[in-house]
C-alpha cells in the first residue's frame, strides 16, 4: 500500500472539514498592572459551534505585519518596562463550539510594570476538522 | 490578461469542491486515542510505539475535562504562575512520546486523539497499513463534508523559503526537530522568534511560507500547506 499515490483513497481514514470562521480582537498599546496585581487578558471569540473533540488549523493576521503566524500559540513583541519582550496568544476550543483567542500579559511577582509598543488588530483565521474518531 | 482572469477564476472555483482530483486529501497513516490520570501535579508522559515503518508526523487534541475544553497538541498559555497548560507529541520512527501539563490537572482524566500522516519521501518503498477500519468512523468518505485539499509538502530548513503562489495565506501545519533530538512535533509560528531570535519562526504570506533562519534550535521542519 503506498497512500499517496492515489488522490483518494479508502484504505486509509482522513479529516473531515467541520467548521470555520474569522475574528477579530484589538490589543492596545499600553497596559499597565500594578504590584500585586491580575494578569490581562484580552478575548475574541469565535462562535462557530465546532465539534467537541475537533482539531484546529488556525493561522492570525495582523495590521502590524504583513505575515500570518500559525498554529494555536505564539508570542507577539512588545515592550515591558522598556526592554524586549512578549505577550502570549493562544487558541482553544472552549465549551458550546466557541473557538477562543486569548492575548496575554503576565503580571510579574513584586512590581509595578508597563507594556508598551504591542497595539495592533488580530484576525483569527480557524477552522476544525473532524478525525476519524469523531461523528 | 483573460489567461489571469481565468486562473484567479479556477483558483476559486477549487475551493468549491468536497473533493478535487487535482490535490489529494489526508491520508492517515497511524491512529490512536486513549486516556490516563494525570500525577498529583497535573504532568503526564506517555510512550507509544507505532510501527509504520518510518518517521510520522503526529498531531491530535487532548482534554482533561472529556471534550469541554479541546486542545491541540503544540498549544501552550502562560500565565503569571508559569503555564496554565502545555503539551507536546513528538513521533519518530518507532514511537510517539505525549507529554502534558495543565495546572488544573492533578489525578484528572487526560483523554488524547492522535493522528499520523508520512511525507511523500518517506513512503517510498514501504508497505503502510490500512486505517480506514481502525477507528470508531468507518465512513471514511461523505459527501456531507468538504475535505482539506494538501496543495504542497515536504521538508524544510531554517532559512528556507518555500514557494506556493496561491495569491492568498493558505493555512499550513508544521512539524520541527530540534538540534540534537529526534523526532518531530508540531510547532507553532512563532515563539520568542520576533523578540529575541530564536526559537520556531515560521511566517506565512500570501505566497510564500518561511522559515527563518534566526531560528537555530530547529534543525529540519516538516510542512504541510492546504488550499485556503
């Protein structure tokens, strides 16, 4: 059996394309926490009702840059206190089908802290697919 | 000037369809789902053999409250007190290692799906078992669903740039093997590449994918580029 000879083949299981949708989250270019004080979090959900068990292929856009980064994670650059450094995006299937992206700013242990130099549009770009496991 | 017209035309027109005989779909070559309880700390290993014959490329979802909560594997949150939840699955030619975290998951129920594909190189000049009838779905076509359409894969190094001219960001899975490791797992786009010059870098555009070399901890990726 050599699976990709053929464009189709029945001996073998595939994906299934379930869902798909696009959203859009703004993140400003300034946020402080204060000593003591929560990480901040920034959402942008996507109500596209995907299956419970669906796997996601995403990829996000940003006004900021003319590329797309893939995948469920990554960081985007940023200031903190004026030096290098990140904040944190990630991507899940959350319960009733909605798909979410989630920007984080960690707050540090001890200090105050300001992020700066990170405002900008993301567009999540998603879609699930079904396994063989599912339906 | 009409050769254009029709080409953006039949560019649309490709994404139209359930199946297309111009790109192949996915082909599983390794299937597998299970599920163990989580340590005290919310840390699970796991090792499971695999015997395609050759190196697979794994990627799946997990859980640990049964499919409330779906994530993929490669996805990670940071959060002040370090990660709320990461995991990994990285394939080799004999074995699939999982391991995951997630803070609120001491002695849960991990549940895992894990699917497995082979590069066109890779396939050559070994028999690959049939999947169709290893998992719950034996329907392995319906014509209720379109299906992913591969457009391009293949193998690549930081530094390379690889070409699709589709016109617009396709969506593209990757795989890295890291310097001095073996196996491969699924990789984000771009962790801590943007800021401090290392790490997965990986950046899509409307007619490229690229790895960038500033990205030395990766030592060979495998990619998978599907039509928009």
């Amino acid at each position: 059996m050599k699976p990709s000879r053929f464009i189709f083949n029945s001996d073998y299981a595939t994906l299934k394309n379930d869902a798909e949708g696009v959203a859009f989250l703004t993140i400003p270019n300034l946020v402080n926490i204060p000593d003591g004080g929560a990480d901040v979090v920034y959402t942008a959900t996507l109500q596209i009702g995907a299956s419970p068990s669906a796997g996601l292929r995403s990829f996000v856009t940003s006004d900021k840059y003319t590329y797309a980064l893939s995948g469920p994670s990554f960081s985007i650059a940023c200031k903190q206190d004026g030096f290098d450094a990140e904040c944190f995006c990630d991507i899940t299937r959350n319960s009733n089908g909605n798909i979410e992206m989630r920007v984080t700013f960690v707050a540090p242990q001890g200090a105050d802290t300001q992020y700066t130099g990170m405002g900008q549009t993301l567009t999540l770009h998603a879609k699930t697919f079904l396994s063989p496991f599912d339906l | 000037m009409c050769l254009t017209r029709l080409n953006k035309l039949m560019a649309k027109l490709r994404e139209k369809f359930i199946l297309n005989s111009d790109y192949p779909v996915d082909k599983i070559v390794w299937l597998k789902e299970g599920d163990a309880t989580m340590d005290a700390w919310g840390n699970i290993n796991i090792t499971l053999p695999h015997t395609v014959g050759a190196q697979i490329y794994v990627n799946g979802v997990w859980t640990i409250d049964d499919w409330t909560t779906t994530y993929n594997f490669s996805a990670q949150r940071q959060v002040a007190q370090g990660y709320e939840y990461q995991a990994t699955a990285k394939a080799t030619d004999s074995t699939v290692k999982i391991s995951a975290a997630h803070e609120n998951g001491a002695n849960k129920t991990f549940k895992y799906r894990l699917w497995g594909f082979i590069s066109e190189e890779s396939s050559k000049g070994i028999e690959i078992k049939p999947t169709a009838g290893q998992s719950a779905n034996r329907l392995v076509f319906s014509s209720d669903y379109e299906y992913p359409m591969l457009y391009k894969e293949g193998i690549a190094t930081p530094g390379t740039t690889i070409a699709h001219g589709l016109g617009e960001i396709p969506y593209v899975d990757v795989w890295g093997k890291m310097q001095n490791d073996t196996g491969y797992s699924i990789v984000a786009g771009d962790c801590f590449g943007e800021v401090y010059g290392y790490g997965e870098n990986i950046k899509i555009t409307a007619n490229e994918v690229i790895f960038k070399s500033t990205a030395p901890l990766y030592e060979s990726y495998y990619y998978r580029i599907y039509l928009p």
